[in-house]
C-alpha cells in the first residue's frame, strides 16, 4: 500500500494512493458508509500502532462523482469514518501539490458531506472553503461526575461543521499542555452524556485563553477514537465560526486566529451560507514527512493493528 504521510498543525494525516479496499461505485457518502460497516479492520489496521499512531488520521482516494473536482476522498481514524476532515484536506492538498498533481491556485475536493475548495498558496500553506456550517442546538446543559465535588453541570452548544461537535467556552478545566489527561477525560464524558440525550456529537472542544495575543482563544479537541486533536481541527473551527456568527461575536469577513492545545494555529474568517449557515474559510499549514509503502504480511500477528 502506497502513502504518504503529512502533518497539519502537529496532526497526521496519511493519503492511501493504492492498495484501499474496493467501494464499488455510488456517492461517496454511499462508499463511506460501506467502508465504515465492511472495512474497520482495515481502518484499524491503517491507522492504529504499529503501523501509525494514536493521533492518525487517514485520507482513501477514491475516484469522485463530480467531474470538476481533482479528488475523492473518504477520511478516517482507528474508530471512525468521518464526514469531512479540515487538517485532512490540507494535507491532501499539500501532498497532491509534493506529486505534482495540483499546482498553486483553488481546487475542488469531493467529500462524502459535499464538494469543499482548497486554495494552494505555496507547498505548504492551503486555505480550506468547507462546507455550509450551523448551530444545532444552544446551550445545551450536561451533567458529569468525577470532575471536581460531586455533579458538575456544564453547558455547550452543538454545532455542525462537517462533523458533530459540543463545544464549551469556558472549559471547567485550564486548556494547557499539563491537563491532557484530564482534558481528555472530562470530553469523553461529556460526550457520553450529550449522547444519552439522544444529541449526536462525535468531537468535544473546550476552549480557553489564547496563549499568543494575537489569537482569539485557545482549544482542545478531544476526536471519535479519544486521542486529541494536535491542531486546531478545521472542522471543529467551523462549528467556533457558526456559533460566534450566530452569537454575533464575530462578523463577516473578519478574521480571528485560532490556536491547538499545542501551540499551532489556523486563521478563521466566515461569509454566509445559501441555508442560513455560514462558509467557514480555514487557514494552515501541512508539511510532507514521508513516502512509504506499507507491508501486510500475514505471518505478522499485529497486521491488523493493536485494538488495545
């Protein structure tokens, strides 16, 4: 299996060139749903140790249905098949620029959520159009335990932007390096409880201040397969855009810079959607790390990766 391996902000991001598993034919959301009931072990196997690592993000190409796009692509980790991936799409986009595919300029890329745009400014740096986001529900309140003295209830609001997110501001716990752990467990709770409301999420962000004066907030992602995100997540920051517009907190065209719980950033602006959303603009930056060949070997016990 042919890939290469990028990051954006910190996150991986792996683009399988040859040797996915055959979709067939149809919509990609069509292929999506297929490759997330018939292929987990393969996705596990892609994304999981030994192969990759607890942050991995994969990137299936796969042909598209709309002629004018230069790609289809289904994105994945070791737990789910996701809708749209905004570090993802600059991954792909830089390492379709490193093969010569694309050059500089605004691309088409068909997702199984919709058709998003990339403009490539350098080999290097990628703003993502994505697709229409919007505010699902406000103020959301949950209950969670084990988080400081009995019940805490915190709320959030829901809120779209390629995938599911409850996203709290301000978060109970400090959205530093130190906290991780902690972090990381209070979004898988809270998770689980906006879920038992029968609300579908599949991301959690807490946000904080901003380390840098010169961004807007500080966040942490907690992601399907409950590693946390290393950059900002585009789609999660197009979620931040539709509730700050809904808010009015932040206007049309004006652009805020968001930061990682690591330190990188993405700079955020947003113009009105055709439905009463908003079309988030993502700014980033992916670097190619390596171009590899993965070996399946059935005498290896750990082909299809560790579940553990």
């Amino acid at each position: 299996m042919h890939v290469i391996d990028s990051h954006t902000g910190g996150e991986p991001t792996r683009v399988i060139l040859t040797g996915g598993p055959d979709l067939g034919s149809g919509s990609l959301a069509d292929r999506a749903a297929r490759l997330a009931q018939d292929h987990q072990p393969f996705c596990r196997a892609v994304c999981a140790e030994p192969r990759g690592q607890v942050a991995m993000v994969c990137a299936l190409l796969v042909p598209p249905v709309d002629p004018a796009c230069v790609a289809g692509v289904i994105f994945f980790d070791a737990a789910a098949v996701l809708g749209m991936c905004g570090h993802g799409t600059i991954g792909l986009a830089v390492t379709l620029f490193h093969l010569g595919q694309i050059g500089p300029g605004r691309h088409l890329i068909e997702t199984p959520v919709g058709v998003v745009a990339v403009d490539v400014a350098d080999a290097h740096t990628v703003a993502v159009t994505n697709v229409e986001s919007r505010r699902l529900h406000q103020g959301l309140t949950v209950a969670v335990d084990g988080f400081g003295v009995g019940t805490q209830h915190i709320t959030g609001d829901v809120a779209y932007g390629g995938n599911h997110f409850f996203l709290v501001d301000p978060s109970p716990i400090p959205v530093a390096p130190d906290n991780i752990r902690q972090l990381t467990d209070l979004t898988v709770a809270l998770r689980a409880a906006v879920l038992a409301q029968g609300i579908m999420v599949d991301h959690v962000i807490l946000y904080g201040p901003a380390v840098s004066p010169a961004a807007h907030s500080r966040n942490f992602v907690l992601c399907p397969d409950d590693s946390y995100d290393r950059s900002p997540c585009g789609t999660g920051c197009s979620a931040r855009l539709a509730c700050l517009a809904a808010d009015g907190r932040l206007a049309e065209g004006d652009e805020i810079v968001q930061e990682s719980i690591i330190g990188s950033s993405y700079r955020l602006s947003w113009r009105q959607g055709a439905a009463g959303g908003v079309i988030p603009l993502i700014t980033g930056q992916a670097f190619v790390m390596a171009d590899s060949t993965l070996i399946f070997d059935p005498a290896d016990p750990f082909k299809d990766g560790i579940s553990a």
